[in-house]
C-alpha cells in the first residue's frame, strides 16, 4: 500500500512540473473565428500610412558627392549606410546633429487622419540599427546618441492615442548594421548578443507605449527560425491582441505582405497589404523628384480595395521632422477623394470576381455594390455577374442618378454614365440592392490587367561619343551604349559633389555623362547627370 501511495504521488508531482512548465512556456493559439475578430479592426481599415524616418533622412540620399537613392538604380535611401559604406563615426557623427525640431506628431496624424488612413506604421529602428526610442539595449538612439535627446516614439505613439489612430511600429529585426553585420544578406546563425538586444528592444516597444495594434517585422530570414520565433513569442506575451506581418518569416505572420511598391491580383483572397511609395525612395531623398501624381494614387487605393487589399502608403520626412510640400499636397488630394468616397472603400469586401472589368471594378457592403471606375471611359458600362435585383444607382457624394437596366436571368446590368462626372478623380457609382448579393462567377469579368511593379533601373557612365540631338552614344571603356532623349528625361549636374537639377542642357561630345534607364528590350532614359 505504501509503495502503491507513493507511486502515485510521485505521478501526481510529475503532472504537476508538467503542467507549470506548460504554462510558464505561455504556448498562444486562437481558433480562426477568435483571429478573424482580432483582424476585423485592420480589414475595415483598408487605409494606412508608413514612415521612413531616421538618420538616414539627415543624409537624403547622398555621401561625398554620389547620390545612392533607388532613382539611380541602386538601393533605396534609407540603405544608405550599407549602400555607401559610411564608416560608424561618419554615421555616428551625423546622428549626434539629428535634430528634428520642427516634428510635430499631432500634425502627422491629423493630415493622415483627413486623408482617411486608419492606421499608421513608423519606423522604430530600420536596418542602421538606430532607435527612435528610449532603450536600455545599447547607447544607439534617439535620447543618447542625437541632438533630440526626446523619445520620438512616444510622442507619436501618445498622439495617435489621442486622435484614435491605430498604432503601428516598424521593426527591423533581422537586419541591423550596427550591433549586429553590415551586410545585405546574412544566413549564419544569429549570435546570442543580438537577439539579447532584439529581446529588449521588443520588450520595451510592447510594455512601455500602451496599446500597440500591429507590429511591422521585416526581411525575416527562413534560417533564423529561433529568432523569428523569439520575436513571435514576445508579441503574444506582452501584446496578444497585435497584429503582426508576415515578413517575420516563417509564416508567422497574420497577414501577408506583397512585394515592395505592388499592387495584389484581381481575384485574391485572405489578408493582404500592399506598400507603396510617393515617388521612389521610402527614406527622404534630395533629388528623387518621381513624383506619383494623385490621380494615380488614389487609383492604387481603389484597386486594392477591389482585390481584397490593405493599401499602406508611405511617406518620408525630412530631417526636420516635416512631410516634404509634395506629400502634404497628395495628402490633401487623396483627403478629398476619400471624404466622398470612403464609403466604397472602408468595410468593404473585394470583388467576388476572377478579374476585372475594363472600365473597372467593384467593392461590397451589405446590400450595396460600389463601381469603382478607374479603367477606360465609357458612355455606358456592362457589369455582367449581378443576379440581385438592383433598386437604385447613383453616384457616390453627390446622389446624381444613374439610368441603367438590368437582367436578373441573364445576370447583367448596363449603367448610363453621367457625363460630368468624367470630369471626377475616379468617381464611385452606388448600386443598392434588394437583398444580400447573389452573383454568377462564371458571367463576372475575367479580364486581368497588367501587374503593378516597381519597375528596375540600371546605371551606365561614359564619354559622349556622339549625338545628333535625339540620340547619343556613351563609351564605358568596354563597350559603346546608344540611348534616345524623350520629354520626361530629368538633367543633373554633378559639379565635383554638388549635385544640382537642371531644365536641360546640350549634350557635348567628350564629357562624361552618367544614364539611369529602365532595364529590358527597351530602355527609357530617366536622368542624365553631367559629371564635371
């Protein structure tokens, strides 16, 4: 009998270490109903704001003379310090004059607010490894090693708090040129020094700030599981509700992220994000003057809604703190689209369709059908695959009726578009409905545009062999490279280091001239910079 007790009470302690190990690991899970509410908040929001911002901003692209910005076919600005091989005390030096002191939190988030973002994502430490916060980790960061001396971080983050903006953080986990290698690509193992300061440095950003809604990782490295989990772990920990993006790695994530600056596929499913840039830098850049117009932005914005897509849209400030004048204006522009036309936009589903329609595409809610009409001009529209009875149709903003007929057995619809609104940055048509949406895929368009990429560049230097005006060739000592003048051409002078835009200038024979290009059969000259 004895025996017998103390085998069982030996089983009973074995359970017991059993099941404290068990809840000291903290193991998380959700069901997929608990995860569809925890991402409801960031699939309503379909809109949101990113931002580049660090000491790289200080530098705008340029280290001795040599502009190294994505416009030059190289990396973007904000890889500056590995692109250029700044020495650490260059750096260093130019963190300790970082001064941003016309920063002003409330005005970002107000500007983003109007522009209808619901939620937005700023760097807290990008690949140089310096941080925008207050750390304990390493001396590297805004209070110890700038003129600031403030946590940036906390300002924002307590402004967005404020106005009821959905905070984001970016962390750049996998890469950091500082504490960690100053490389592009790194698949050795992970030494336990660095994940110590990635630990901390993940531990304050989600105890110190309050409520943090989503967490920004990137580049994470299949490899470096332990670390990607590591990071995981910590987000569940101390921030269960967060979400977090899939470039963790691993597939970690509770969403996906698609490649820099494109747009998602009619069609798609699940969540997904795109991220996009102004123009082509995501860190402030000097000379980068590739400006999307409006228009097209907000063309980006309505697709994504269309394919089932978050749009985060970035934006780069200066080192003083501000949005450049040229963001500001986009701002404001997209702000007026989407006063009147957020609607089509926020809680919405995508199309429930294989592809798009030539002159569009469509978003759902409840009982209504938004026409988003970003593709070709049309007196009238088809918009085949609606089997419910449509009530009424006018356009978004201003209630203008729209005269269309309709065949429930045949499940098309045919739209008269209202002349004046071709005048309209992408107007919305509103189709209520007298139920729940019912269509036929196999009648709703199947048409897929052309992909959205980023598109490459490359760089060619020489000396001008020749030109009659329209085309010119340029010697690179190995071989000769022949490229034609087109209106969109942008002129610089590099006079010694002075890197100066200019209207244009004659192109003369035996001068080194330095051509980015697009790449493939066909190249587009973008810049022609003079080298004195």
């Amino acid at each position: 009998m004895y025996l017998r007790k103390k085998i069982i009470i030996g089983l009973l302690v074995q359970l017991l270490v059993i099941q404290v190990s068990f809840s000291q690991k903290q193991v998380w899970s959700e069901t997929d109903s608990e995860k569809v509410e925890r991402m409801g908040w960031w699939s309503d929001a379909k809109f949101g704001m990113f931002i580049h911002w660090g000491v790289y901003s200080a530098f705008g692209g340029e280290w001795n003379g040599i502009d190294y910005g994505k416009e030059m076919g190289g990396g973007s600005a904000e890889w500056i310090y590995l692109l250029a091989d700044i020495p650490k005390e260059a750096y260093e030096k130019k963190a300790q004059q970082f001064n941003p002191v016309d920063y002003k939190p409330a005005e970002w988030v107000k500007l983003a607010k109007d522009a209808g973002m619901k939620y937005m994502v700023l760097t807290t430490k990008h690949h140089d490894g310096f941080a925008m916060f207050n750390t304990k980790a390493s001396d590297w960061n805004i209070v110890k090693s700038s003129a600031y001396k403030k946590d940036l971080l906390k300002e924002y983050i307590d402004e967005c708090h404020k106005q009821g903006m959905r905070v984001g953080i970016y962390y750049s986990h996998e890469k950091d040129w500082y504490h960690y290698k100053k490389v592009r690509r790194n698949a050795a193992e992970v030494p336990e020094d660095y994940k110590k300061i990635v630990k901390t440095h993940l531990e304050e950003l989600l105890t110190n700030y309050g409520q943090i809604d989503l967490i920004w990782f990137d580049m994470g490295v299949k490899r470096h599981a332990d670390l990607n989990k590591m990071c995981y772990d910590l987000v569940r920990k101390y921030q269960p509700n967060c979400i977090v993006s899939s470039r963790i790695g691993n597939n970690l994530g509770d969403y996906e992220n698609l490649g820099d600056r494109e747009l998602a596929s009619p069609g798609s499913e699940g969540y997904l994000e795109s991220i996009m840039t102004l123009r082509h830098n995501w860190g402030y850049d000097n000379n980068d003057s590739n400006w999307k117009p409006s228009e097209e932005v907000i063309a980006m914005l309505s697709k994504c809604a269309c394919r089932n897509s978050n749009f985060l849209l970035n934006i780069g400030p200066g080192p003083d703190g501000c949005f450049t004048p040229e963001e500001t204006v986009r701002l404001k522009d997209i702000a007026k689209w989407t006063k009147a036309n957020g609607a089509s936009i926020y809680e919405t589903k995508g199309s429930p369709f294989k592809g798009e329609y030539k002159w569009g595409s469509i978003t759902t809610q409840e009982k209504k059908v938004y026409l988003h009409l970003f593709g070709d001009e049309n007196k009238t529209i088809n918009i085949d695959g609606i089997k419910t009875q449509v009530n009424k149709a006018y356009v978004l903003g201003n209630n203008t009726p729209v005269l269309f007929t309709q065949n429930t057995n045949k499940a098309t619809i045919i739209a008269t578009i209202p002349r004046e609104i071709f005048n309209q940055t992408l107007p919305v048509i509103v189709l209520e409905l007298a139920s729940e949406l019912e269509v036929d895929i196999e009648k709703g368009p199947t048409w897929i545009p052309p992909s959205i990429h980023h598109t490459k560049r490359k760089e060619t230097s020489g000396i001008l062999l020749e030109s009659d005006g329209i085309n010119f060739v340029l010697n690179d000592q190995k071989k000769q490279h022949s490229f034609s003048i087109n209106e969109q051409i942008q002129y610089r002078i590099n006079d010694k280091g002075s890197i100066q835009i200019v209207p244009d200038f004659k192109l003369i024979k035996d001068n080194k001239y330095k051509v980015v290009c697009t790449t493939g059969k066909n190249p587009v000259v973008e810049i022609i910079t003079l080298m004195k």
